[in-house]
C-alpha cells in the first residue's frame, strides 16, 4: 500500500495532506484522522487505477498526487452510496 520510496512517517504526513487538500476540494468535512486515512487509501487506489493505464507515480511528489486523486476518488464514492 505504501510506496517503498517513503517511510511510515512521511505517508502519515503527506497522506494526511494530500486528504486536506481533497477534503478543500470536494468541499467536505471529515477531520484529521480521517483525512490521513483517506489521503493512505487513496494513493494505493489510485495507484492501482493509474498502474492499469501504464502511469507511475514515485517519490512524495507523486505519492501526494496519487493521495488526492484517490481520496477524491474514495469522497466522491462515499457520497453516491450515502445517497
């Protein structure tokens, strides 16, 4: 789920950003924990969608790419099966 680039700490921190900066744009309120969560899921999912098109992200530039799309991704979703 992690990328072998960055260690425990940094995909806490920049899972944790990369779900904030989601959370601004899909204009929701979820907190902190869950932002974190939601940034780590996020970029293995849409790691696993961009590797199905031949697309690599590396390195924290790429692993906070890859967190904010996937939690938009992980936001949007919650949101159709809420209603």
């Amino acid at each position: 789920m992690e990328d072998a680039q960055i260690g425990w700490i940094a995909a806490i921190i920049i899972g944790g950003l990369a779900g904030w900066l989601a959370e601004m744009f899909m204009k929701s309120d979820h907190g902190v924990f869950m932002n974190i969560i939601l940034g780590i899921i996020g970029a293995a999912v849409a790691n696993a969608l961009l590797g199905m098109f031949g697309v690599v992200l590396g390195g924290w530039l790429g692993y906070l790419i890859a967190g904010f799309i996937g939690a938009c991704i992980l936001i949007a979703a919650g949101r159709m099966i809420r209603r």
